[in-house]
C-alpha cells in the first residue's frame, strides 16, 4: 500500500475531509492532495503531527514505514 492510500483510508475511517485535516496538520490542502494522490513525497519533518492528528484511525507504525 503506498503512503497516500494508508493517508486517505485514515482520514475516511475518521470522518474528516482533506480540508480540515490540512487546517488541523497546517499543511496546503493542494499539497495534500498531491500526497494523496501519489505525486508528492509527504513531508518527513511533519509525519509525527500527522499521525497525532489521525491517532486511533492509523497504525502509528506502519504509517512511518510507508
């Protein structure tokens, strides 16, 4: 599984759109979708914030192994 499908099935199990994620990660919603999408490597410096932000819907781990 690439990184921005383990992202997308996250934010679907939790409930939350792109938008108010990348408002909560305070991240472009553009560039997010670009993550998303496979066209942009996620911010490695950001990874410990996202995943706090999607805790409970994302195995921690393997979410820093994709």
């Amino acid at each position: 599984m690439r990184f921005g499908e383990c992202l997308n099935e996250a934010l679907v199990r939790k409930g939350m759109s792109q938008r108010a994620f990348s408002l909560i990660v305070r991240y472009r919603q553009q560039a997010l979708n670009r993550v998303i999408r496979g066209e942009r490597i996620p911010p490695l410096d950001r990874l410990d914030a996202w995943a706090d932000a999607l805790e409970g819907h994302v195995d921690r781990e393997a979410f820093f192994e994709l």
